[in-house]
C-alpha cells in the first residue's frame, strides 16, 4: 500500500463511531435509538418524543408535503402554513396576468374572503409511521428470483396499506428504505382546500433570481402564505364556502432570539432523493457522463428562452416557472460535478472500496457473500452508462425539453379511438382536449418551442449514432433532404399541436390521416417508439439489476462497517436532519459568515438587471431603519446557513432551534455543497434559510398584513 493509499484510508477511517450532528436524514420513529442523546448534547431541549409522538401531539404534526414536492409548516392555530416562495410559485402565476401581475406585485389577502383558492393544489400530513421490514419480507430467502421477490413485496406492501386505512379517510403507502432492505409504512391526510394568503413580491421572494440561486451569500425572502382548509367536522374536504381554517394538532411558534453562531437547528422535512451509497463507478457516471449530458442540453434551452423572456413580459410571465425549473437542475448539477472533484469523492470512494474489499477478504464468511460485488458492480456499470446516456438523451430532449412533443403526446388517446373508429371515445377525446386548449396554449410561445426543437434534433443527430437515432432521422432525411430545418418549419407551420386555431380545427374535423402526417405527432411517436423499444427494456433490466446488488451492497456496508450508524438515502419521506448555525470557507483565505443582512440587499441593488430591483418600499423601510421588533440593534437580519444535511423536497422546511421554535425556512444549499446529495462535507455543505425575523418584517412591515402575525405565537 503506497502512502498515498494509506492517507486517504486514514480520511475514510475517521468515520465516526455513532451518529453525530451535520451529516445524515434521520427517521422520526428511529431518534429516540438513535440521535436523541447527540441531539441533546448539541443543544437540542426537546424529547425524541417532543419531535415524533403519535399519541400525542408532536412537532411532526405541524410538518407536511406541500404540493408535488416540497415541505411546509403550520404557524398559527388557524391553519396558516409557510412554504417557499419558489414550492408556490406555479400558484402564484396562475393568479397572474399582465393585467394583475401578481408574481410582480406581491399578493396578500387582507382577510380570509380574500384569499384565492387552488383547486389542484393538496397538502398531506403523516399521521404514524411504522416499521413494517418484518412482514414485507418474512419468508423471502435468498432463494427467491427478484421478479418473484418484487411481486411478493408489492402484494404485501398493498395488503398492509389497505389494512392501515380501512375505514378511514386516510392515505397509506409502504416504502423501501436502504433499498430494500427495510420497509416503513406511512399513514397520511391529505386536505385539499388549500388558499393563497401571502406572497412577496418577485424582487422580494426571489431577489436575485437566477444569478444567486444555489449560492451564498443570499438576500431573498423565500416565502408564500397559504391556508388549510378542512370541511365543517375537520376532515379534509374540496373547496366549499362551508370549510373552515384548520384546527392543527400542532403549529410552530416563532422564535425573536434568530439564529445565532453555533445554535442547535434542526430541519424537519421531506429530502426528496439522495445517492449517499453509490459505488465509484456510479459515482464517475453521473460526474462524467449524466451530469454533463444534461447541463448541455438545459443549456441549449435556457439560451433560447431567455433571450424571448427578455423581450416582453408577456413572454417573461408566461415562461418564468418554466425557465426556473428547467435553471434549478442545471445549476445545480454544476455545482454537483465542481463539488465532487475538488472533493476528491471519486478517490474517497475508490478507498472506501478498497477497505471494504480488505474487511471482506479478511473474513470467509463476507467473502463467499460479498467478495465479488463490486467487480460486478464494475462490469454492470460499463453496460450500464451508454443505457443511461441515451435515457437521458430523450428525457431532456424529446420528453421534455420540446413542448410540442409533450403536446403532441396529449393526442395520444384520440390517436387510439380514431384508428379504432369509436365514436364514442373520439368524442370523449376531442371534448377533452379542447377544454385543455386554454391551459395548454397559456404559457406557450411557439416561437421559442421552434428554437430549442431545432437545436434539440441537431444535437441528437450529432451526439448519437446511426442506430440509436430514433426513425424520425430517416424520414427528415428522405422527406425533407435530411435538412432538420425544413422539418422544424413544417412542424410549427402545419402541424395541429403548435398552434390553438389549428388544433380547434382539426377537432371539429378529426382525421387520422391527417394525424398520421402529421410532422409534431410523427416526433413524438417516433421518439417514444425508440425509447420503448431500443432503451426502456435494457434500462429497466439492468437498473433492476444494479437495485438488487446496491440492496446486497448496502447490507454488507452495514455489517462490515457495524462501527458506523447508516442513515437511509432520502426517498421523500419524513426526515430529521440536525447541525449547527455557522459559517464556513469555501476556499482559501476566504470565509462565509453565517448570516446576511438587508443591508446586503441594499448593495447588491442594480437597475439595470430585474434580478437585483428593489422595491421602494424596502428601501423607505431601510433606510428610516423601521424594523419593529424584527431587527436587532438597528439591523435586518435576512438569511443564515447552518450545518443540516438536506436536499431537493426540504424546500419549505423548518428549521428549528433547541426549544423546538421556528426560526428559519429553508429553501436552498450553497455552490460549493450540492454535490452532498452524493457526497456529504460538513466543512463544505450548508443548508441555506430565510430568517423567520425578515418573513415577519415582510409581512408585517412591508405589507402591512400585521393581522397574520396576531394569530402566530410569538416568543421574544
Ligand atoms: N435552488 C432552490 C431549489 O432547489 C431554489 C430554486 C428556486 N429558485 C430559483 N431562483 N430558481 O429548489
Ligand atoms: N430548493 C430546494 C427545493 O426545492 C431545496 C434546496 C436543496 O435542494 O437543498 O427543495
């Protein structure tokens, strides 16, 4: 073994024997074993049984998913929650028009007849959790095929969720943890009268936009306002006049005292997936093959839809959630593969692997186990990279990156009952979509769908080979003298998807011919006919296969290393992650403190870029320093970062001090730290929040909606 070698065991030997605060995502129902005494010597006044209760009320029950995919909080006994501006978003804009732009201006209902209601929008509480393992996988030996092994799991996971809700309004699902070596079952109520309150303005909530995402130091205010509503006997209900606000079993009071160097926070939420376990090989294909692939297709995307965003707000509203979804990942990928390399986690990785291979080999019994798993996980991975590429080539290409392939997908159905010539489900088909001809054509601007589809279909015809091009390429080439322009201008000329006059037509007249000839529809039909065909059945076997081998994988790095304390990979289910408020140095001779203060705002204000405007108000605000009891010696505090391991899907999260009182809103990580949800690095990861003291300063100064605060509980 060569120095070098033994240095870098020494680094992966340091592994700490129990848990500790910083790294890890830890299950409510597993604390009082597992974190409750390290949680408590690092400030935290609480129980396990405080922060997870289920027959009694619990700071769980004021935690729950908002929307698709992120975390809010109750604060008031009202039913009022806070989340991220960035998780409301798409409701905010869909309240916006060029007329009442709401995204812009702010919104605040100045009291509960004002409030705008979201008939998609559910937020969904987890009543109980429970560890299931046992009965999932009682009897399964290893003499079981996986195929057998996944059904026999998936008809128990079913029985056990049926039987948690029977004669309940109640939700259930059981989930895989440790990839399928343990098995917990959730129960959840899902209320679906959800409404508007509160939301800042864009300058506001998303102050620097873009340009600071995924960094520190950071100056927004990342929040929205919403309310629960349940039906007259509590229960979750749809909208109706009738509904009253929420009566939570539990809220947050807020704390006045901040966030301080060194406090104990913890962050309660819903991280929605991590890699934390990966092999190098798999390490080395999402930094070198997957991230790269990706953060160049985005890039072709964002360039067209920025350059039209600029030029009229119209097109600016229309696309703005669209391009900050599409920005998020991209940049966040970036900082994944910086991270990773001045990490060294390849190297990390590749030691780890050599100690466990030692432990192994030391060891009979571990080696007839596990001897060869990662020479397997080696020649599995060289197969299973070029697979992987080519998924992802069609899911930022064709399934999501050219709108009209989506649209075109819509068609799909009627497609069917056309060829079939059911009268009734060509009607049914027709009326469907063209009731959706509003809500599709909303946020559309053809225009630009144009650009990306032709830089799109040029990348794919230079980036893959002869036969992995979906036939598509075959009939530009003979229909349209292999010139992806001409094709491109028929699609948004011709074709019945791109375009609202042209698609009302076609349904009052539908004809499969036309349909069949039609440039969008034979895209997407191409498109996907490859990908089922070519890609999807390779991928799928082998991702089965690899999922089997992690399980094994992850099961051995738990019994060669039983010194270390394993948390399970994030998969959206209810989390604790806990660490301190502090600052960090993201590289040398430099130091982040671990707060900002408005007057950062102030100087990061730029006329000339609509990332950096600044309200007037704020700035009156500002400079009369009128702060209420929200500021401290004549300064707003705005944002801090602390050491809590969290990921996409904490977005909304509280963080929480020792006595178990709101005091920040997570909602993003620094650069240098994305990379965490592969490789965790105290000195390197930060999780990054709005302080709850400026929310307050927002709401009740800036907007003049001090009502709200009356019904929060304060503590000074
Ligand atoms: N990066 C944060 C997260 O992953 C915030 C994203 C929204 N903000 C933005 N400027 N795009 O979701
Ligand atoms: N902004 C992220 C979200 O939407 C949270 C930040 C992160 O990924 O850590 O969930």
């Amino acid at each position: 073994m060569n120095l070098f070698t033994r240095m870098l065991l020494a680094v992966v030997l340091m592994l700490p024997a129990a848990t500790k605060a910083d790294e890890g995502m830890w299950l409510p129902i597993l604390l009082k074993q597992l974190n409750e005494a390290d949680m408590q010597a690092n400030g935290l006044k609480l129980s396990a049984d405080d922060i997870y209760n289920i027959n009694a009320s619990s700071l769980k029950d004021a935690v729950g998913i908002f929307g698709g995919g992120c975390t809010f909080e109750v604060i008031s006994p009202q039913g009022l929650i806070l989340t991220n501006h960035h998780c409301g978003y798409g409701v905010i804009q869909s309240h916006s028009s060029v007329e009442n732009d709401i995204l812009s201006n702010g919104f605040w209902a100045m009291n509960k007849k004002e409030e705008l209601t979201n008939p998609s929008l559910t937020v969904t509480f987890i009543v109980r959790m429970e560890d299931v393992t046992e009965k999932v996988l009682a009897g399964i030996g290893s003499d079981v095929s996986e195929a057998e092994r996944a059904g026999i799991i998936q008809q128990r996971a079913q029985e056990l969720a049926n039987e948690a809700v029977a004669g309940t309004h109640y939700g259930a699902s059981v989930r895989p943890f440790y990839y399928g070596n343990e098995y917990y079952l959730f129960v959840t109520e899902t209320f679906r009268d959800v409404r508007l309150v509160g939301a800042p303005p864009s300058s506001i909530g998303k102050f620097g936009g873009e340009t600071d995402n995924w960094k520190w130091p950071r100056h927004n205010a990342d929040f929205s306002l919403f309310r629960v509503y349940s039906g007259p006997d509590g229960k979750p209900a749809p909208y109706s006049e009738e509904n009253i606000p929420l009566k939570p079993r539990h809220y947050f009071p807020i704390s006045l005292k901040g966030a301080n160097e060194n406090d104990f926070t913890m962050v309660y939420g819903f991280p929605g997936s991590t890699q934390e376990y990966l092999t190098s090989h798999g390490v080395d294909m999402i930094m070198n093959s997957q991230d790269p692939l990706r953060i160049g297709l985005r890039d072709q995307r964002l360039k067209v839809m920025k350059r039209y965003m600029a030029s009229s707000d119209k097109i600016r509203i229309q696309y703005a959630s669209k391009y900050a979804r599409v920005a998020n990942g991209y940049k966040k990928w970036k900082g994944e593969i910086r991270g990773l390399k001045r990490d060294s986690a390849l190297k990390k990785k590749r030691a780890f692997e050599v100690e466990f291979m030692s432990r192994v080999n030391a060891n009979p019994t571990w080696k007839k186990k596990y001897g060869d798993l990662l020479s397997q996980f080696e020649a599995l991975y060289q197969q299973f990279s070029s697979v992987n590429y080519e998924r992802f080539y069609f899911i930022e290409s064709g399934y999501s990156g050219i709108e009209a392939v989506s649209m075109a997908n819509r068609f799909t159905k009627l497609d069917k009952a056309l060829e079939l010539k059911e009268e009734e489900g060509i009607q049914k088909e027709v009326e469907a979509l063209r009731s959706q001809i509003p809500g599709i054509f909303k946020d559309y601007h053809a225009p630009i769908d144009r650009e990306v589809s032709m830089a799109l279909l040029e990348s794919t015809r230079e980036d893959l080979s002869m036969n992995q091009l979906p036939d598509i390429f075959e009939h530009i080439r003979k229909k349209y003298k292999n010139d992806i322009g001409r094709f491109v201008e028929a699609m948004f000329t011709k074709s019945v998807v791109t375009d609202a006059g042209r698609m009302e037509a076609f349904l009052a007249k539908p004809s499969l011919k036309k349909l069949k000839k039609d440039p969008a529809i034979m895209l997407n039909t191409s498109l996907r006919a490859n990908y089922f065909a070519r890609v999807q059945p390779t991928y799928g076997q082998m991702d089965a296969q690899l999922d089997s081998l992690y399980r094994i994988y992850m099961q051995a790095q738990r019994e060669v290393f039983s010194e270390k304390t394993f948390y399970p990979d994030a998969n959206f289910t209810l989390r604790v992650t806990y660490g301190k408020v502090q600052g960090m140095e993201p590289k040398d001779g430099v130091n982040y403190l671990h707060y900002t203060t408005l007057e950062g705002v102030m100087a990061k204000e730029d006329p000339n870029n609509s990332e950096f405007y600044i309200p007037e108000k704020l700035k009156t605000l500002y400079h009369a320093k009128d702060f209420g009891k929200y500021g401290i010696d004549g300064v707003m505090p705005v944002c801090f970062i602390a050491s809590n391991h969290t990921s996409g899907g904490n977005s909304g999260s509280p963080v929480i001090n020792g006595e178990g009182h709101l005091i920040g809103l997570n909602f993003d990580r620094n650069w240098e730290g994305t990379m965490s949800d592969i490789n965790y690095d105290v000195k390197q990861c930060r999780n990054i929040s709005v302080d709850l003291r400026y929310v307050l300063f927002i709401i009740d100064k800036f907007a003049d909606a001090g009502y709200l605060i009356e019904e929060m509980k304060l503590v000074e």
